[in-house]
C-alpha cells in the first residue's frame, strides 16, 4: 500500500487513471508553447491547458513583443532600458539572455510566419514607455499576443510527439524528497482525475490578477501556478512585486480592459477631469514613464484631485493611425459608447501582472529536481521590482524555449508511491464565489498601489482566518480548488509585501515611502516541509 501522507483527496492515486510522458507542459501561453516545441526535439510531451487552449495572458497580450532588432537598437540598450525600469533588483545575467536570444526567438516567429505589422516591408516598430528606442513588434495593430499564440499553436499542431490536453486543471505537484514527478489534474469537463507523470514538468501556468477585484488579467489567471509549485516545495521570490498598469477602461459594467501603453507610446497624453496633462507634473518622460511611475502619478493625482479616473486623450493623433494600430482598443471602447478618435477614454490603474514567482536559476529550473517554471509564474530575476512594458511575452519566449531545451537532460525512474498534498476532509459547505469576493475587495483595499503595515497586517490576519477552514476543504470542482490557489497566493504576497520595510518599484510602502539600499535584495518564501509553516528568507511567516 503507497503511503500517502499529504494527499489531498479521499481518493486511491493508484485507482487514478495514468499517463506517461517524457515532458509535462502545464499552461498553454507562450511560454508553455515555447516549452512544448523545444522539449518535442527530446520526446513524447503532454501540454495541459486549464482551459481552452487559446484562453490565456499571452493571447490577450496587445501592445507587443520587445525585441533589440531596429537598425538603430542594440540589446546593451534593451538591457539598460530593462535594468533602469527594474529598480535595482533585476539579474544582470537573465537580462543579458533575455535581450541577446530574445532576437533570435524573434527571428524565428518571424519565420514561422508571425504576421507582425510592416511598413514598407520591413518591421513596423512601436515604443512604449521607458524604452529608449522603437523596439516594440506588433501584430494586427494591437492584437499581437493573439498573432504569437495562434503562430505558436499551429506549430504545436504539426509536431506528433504534443499531445494538447484542454480543460485539465492542475491540482497540485506530484513529487516526493524534493523531486517533482508529475502533476495531478482534475478533467474539468468530465469530472475525473487524471495522474499525469513525467520525467520533467514546466510549469507555466500565467499569473494571478484574479486575486484582485481589479485586473486586465483574463478569469483563468488565479494564481494556479505559484500555489502548486509553493506546496510542492519550491522556493518563490519577490512576491511583493505586482505591477499595475496604468490605463484600463474605467466605465461603468465594462471589465477593465487594456488600454495598451502603446497607445501612449503613439502620443496619446493622461487628462485630470480638469484636462490638465498632469503627468508632466510627476515624471520628466511624463507619459512615456516607466509603468509603476504613471500608475504611482495618477493615483497621487486622483488623491490630489478626488475623482475616481483619469482620461486618455488621443484627439490629437490622426484617426487614420488610431485606426491601423488599435483596431480592437477602438471596438472594444464603441461597445461602451466612447470613440476613442473623439472622445476621452477613461481610465485608471489595475492589477496587470506579477514580476515575482517561482523562483528559477537561468535553465528556467526551480527549486525543485525536475520541475521548472517559466513565463509570468516565474522568478527569473529579468523584471526586477518592475517589469519593462513587453518584456513579458519576450521572458515567455526565451525563458520558455530554455525550460524545454533541459528535456534533454533529465530522465529519471517513476517512482512509487507518489506523493502531494495531505489535507484531511471536513465535509462542511464553503460558499466560494463569496470567499473570492471577500479575498478580492481585501486584497484591492490593502495590497494595492499604495500599503502600509497595519493594512497588510490586517490582510495576513484575514487571509489566515479564512485559510483555517477553506484550506482544509475538499473540493470536487474548479472553483474550489482556484480559491484555495488564490489564498495561498494572496498570502505570498501580503506577507511578502510586509516584510519589504521600504518602497522600491511596484512595491509602495506609506510608511516606508523611500527605498532604502539594505533592502537590495530579494525575498524568499517557502514552506517548511517538515510542519507545513511558510517561511520567508528564512523566518516562519505563517502557518496555515
Ligand atoms: C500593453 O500593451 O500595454 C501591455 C503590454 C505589456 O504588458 O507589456
């Protein structure tokens, strides 16, 4: 009989069906198409998406792909440009891979056919704020992320060893003695587990803007990914780092929808309800800021003034341009009555993405023997306490294609028994679409733009309540398993953010309002293998 001590269900994981691959792909984006094509020159892969396989951050993304490929650039620049945003934190090293083979994975979605805009032929670059040079690739005007995925998915779809399962939702690491040998899914559309093992797993399973009540972040994006790989052993770094960006739509029963930074990097300037061009009040690049810059200005001007948003104003750019390049922006504002061409837009900051995660060495590795992360789950240490604007799908590329180049390396026994998670059953009933309400309006009320410690404090107090008896429950559906995920996840970064005792990048303490260069390092959370506790850089932060 297999022992099974931190097994999450009430069930027998021998009875559950099984599968074997060599590589296991959790997360459909780019960059687990990344991790996918390269671990396909290795062996057999099974590419699990917790949705469809086109519902992802990546397929969302709008502004584009930076990359150092203009007559004019050069990935020094790239580097220094991501190093200037980064605030201090972020790994020479990463920066250097991400902007040197960032070109040549651009080259080679080049050449399989990306349709990136053009002009005259040749590629059409934008710019985006805090970057020193037209450096940014488009597709299809502001749909680029959607261009990458389905150029991505095509390939996939010719490669023989891929099999793609959607609707599979990871409910936790297979692993044993700090060695990852899997992952146990729930088949969202049948209802049935399935054990899937492999001899190397890559998780890249996107962010976690769900956590919060406010987010460009599409409704898969519950913090899936960091809560396994926590629970699984692994260390994350730098949870405190969430990064809002600065211009969603703020209109009544609309989401809040992107706003992409290229339509500043056009010309396009931020209006207070007065239409004064407040930025140039806060920051010398006034608009072209670097992102944590302009969403720390409006909100010190929304405080300023006491409104509730801020406007876009694009009346002076041609309409023809407007047209051409934001051609989704532009529907998707006339769905809610504002012509973009004509009218202001207005906006204000959400949650948009997570620099920390994971936290992995340059190959993309965690932790974790056999397990990697890659993409936004994960820590590779490029975006430091901010991320520069389209670095993302370029980290997914590079970061990705590496995770996947390590299948070639490790093959290791399946071992039995295989072990995850114990949590007894309780058997009570959780409401949790309310639990996720709650978790939302705490987390956007006090882990926001601006913190302060008794409001973190408060928040860790919250979350801990609320864990002690949602964490133990037993859950049959999806929905439970993301709001667990997603307390797991909140309490990362709350308890991340209380220990940063100063204000650095997307990270602003009210208490602590200046960065202090003791803290130019990064923090660490884990939990204690042994009782379960989450420690961070090395103190005990909480036990759930
Ligand atoms: C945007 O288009 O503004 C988003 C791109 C990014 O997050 O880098």
């Amino acid at each position: 009989m297999p022992i099974q001590e931190r097994f999450l269900l009430s069930v027998d994981l021998e009875s559950v069906p099984l599968m074997r691959s060599r590589a296991l792909v959790i997360g459909s984006g780019v960059a687990g198409l990344a991790a996918a094509i390269s671990a396909a020159r290795h062996g057999p892969v099974i590419l699990a998406a917790k949705g469809i396989l086109d519902d992802s951050n990546s397929n969302q993304a709008q502004g584009g792909i930076a990359a150092a490929l203009g007559e004019d650039d050069q990935p020094e620049l790239h580097a220094a440009d991501t190093m200037e945003a980064g605030g201090g934190l972020c790994d020479p090293e990463a920066v250097r891979i991400l902007v040197e083979e960032g070109r040549l994975r651009c080259q080679e979605l080049i050449d399989l056919g990306t349709p990136f805009d053009r002009e005259n032929g040749e590629i059409a670059f934008t710019r985006e704020g805090a970057h020193s040079r037209r450096r940014i690739l488009h597709a299809n005007g502001d749909a680029t992320g959607r261009a990458i995925v389905a150029t991505m998915l095509t390939r996939v779809s010719h490669l023989p060893g891929v099999l793609c399962l959607e609707n599979h939702f990871a409910i936790d690491i297979l692993h044993r003695d700090g060695v990852c040998y899997g992952a146990l899914f729930l088949d969202t559309k049948y209802g049935r587990l399935l054990r899937v093992e492999a001899a190397f797993t890559v998780v890249a399973s996107g962010g976690l803007g769900q956590v919060f009540r406010e987010t460009t972040n599409p409704a898969v994006a519950t913090g899936d990914g960091y809560a396994i790989c926590y629970r699984a052993g692994a260390v994350l770094q730098d949870m405190e780092f969430v990064q809002f960006h600065p211009t969603t739509l703020y209109r009544a029963g609309a989401p809040r929808f992107l706003i992409s930074e290229a339509v500043r990097g056009e010309g396009a300037y931020l209006l207070n309800q007065m239409g004064e061009r407040f930025m140039t009040r806060y920051a010398e690049a006034a608009e072209l800021s670097p992102r944590d810059v302009v969403s720390q200005s409006i909100f010190k001007e929304l405080n300023r003034t006491g409104d509730t948003f801020v406007s876009l104003d694009l009346r002076h750019l041609d309409p023809a341009l407007i047209a051409e390049r934001f051609p989704n922006i532009m529907a998707f504002c006339a769905d809610y009555g504002i012509d973009i061409v004509q009218d202001l837009v207005p906006v204000r900051p959400a949650v948009h993405y997570m620099m920390g995660g994971v936290k992995t060495d340059l190959d993309a590795a965690t932790s974790v023997k056999n397990l990697y992360a890659a993409g936004e789950v994960a820590s590779t240490g490029v975006h430091g306490a901010n991320r520069l604007a389209s670095n993302s799908l370029l980290e997914a590329l590079v970061f990705g294609h590496r995770a996947g180049a390590a299948a070639a390396e490790d093959i290791h026994p399946f071992p039995d028994p295989l072990l995850t998670r114990r949590l007894p059953a309780k058997g009570t009933r959780l409401d949790v679409e309310d639990l996720s309400r709650s978790l939302k309006a705490i987390t956007w009320r006090n882990i926001g733009v601006y913190r302060n410690g008794i409001h973190l404090l408060e928040t860790v107090e919250t979350i801990r309540a609320w864990s002690t008896f949602a964490l133990s429950e037993q859950f049959q559906m999806r929905p439970g398993f993301e709001v667990q995920n997603m307390l797991t996840t909140a309490m990362l970064i709350a308890v991340s953010a209380m220990r940063r005792t100063e204000s650095r990048g997307a990270h602003q303490r009210s208490d602590y309002p200046e960065s202090n260069p003791e803290w130019l390092s990064h923090n660490q959370v884990q939990i204690d293998r042994l009782d379960g506790e989450m420690s961070i850089s090395g103190r005990l932060a909480w036990k759930p």
